[in-house]
C-alpha cells in the first residue's frame, strides 16, 4: 500500500544528496534532510543523468550552499563532473595514516 504523503522541505534544510549507482539496478538518488527534530532520507530513482544531473545539483546549491554532495561508487562519471564545477575538495576525505 501506497501512502499519498506531502512533505513540504525548505531548501535550507536539505543536508545531503547522493547519486548512487551500483550494478544491476537503477540509478537513485537519496536525499537527507531535517524534519522537525529528526534526520530523515527518501531514495528515488534519479533526477537525471550525466550534465543534466550537474544541473540539478547546481541549482540545489544555489539555493543552499552547505548542501553536501555525494557519489557511489567513488570512480563514476558523475563524481569527475562534479569535481570539474566544485574542484576536489567538494567533499571531505577522511585520510587515515598506518
């Protein structure tokens, strides 16, 4: 059973987005966001694809700049685009030492 349920999220609210492609299933996207008091994520198949998927990001940044950006796997298409517009350090990396 479907629910038919509208959530209305301010842009500024948005905290996280993800293009995650992995084998043999569709592309999706995942969206993190503050409701209320909590964190709470819809996953979706994807917007879009390639320079439209830049885009879409691109005007999601526009309308918050804090929005974090995500890519699985780490060496798709998507994530060197992503780089070109937002250079390397778009997102953290966590960088361990032995």
């Amino acid at each position: 059973m479907f629910l038919r349920k509208t959530v209305k999220v301010p842009y500024k609210d948005l905290l996280q987005i993800e293009f995650i492609s992995a084998h043999r299933t569709p592309t999706r996207n995942r969206i993190k966001f503050n409701y209320g008091n909590k964190i709470k994520s819809l996953r979706f198949l994807t917007v879009a694809y390639s320079d439209q998927y830049i885009e879409f990001v691109k005007w999601l940044k526009s309308k918050n700049d804090k929005l974090d950006l995500k890519v699985f796997p780490s060496n798709h298409i998507i994530n060197h685009k992503i780089q070109e517009v937002y250079g390397f350090k778009y997102r953290e990396i966590v960088k361990k030492t032995l």
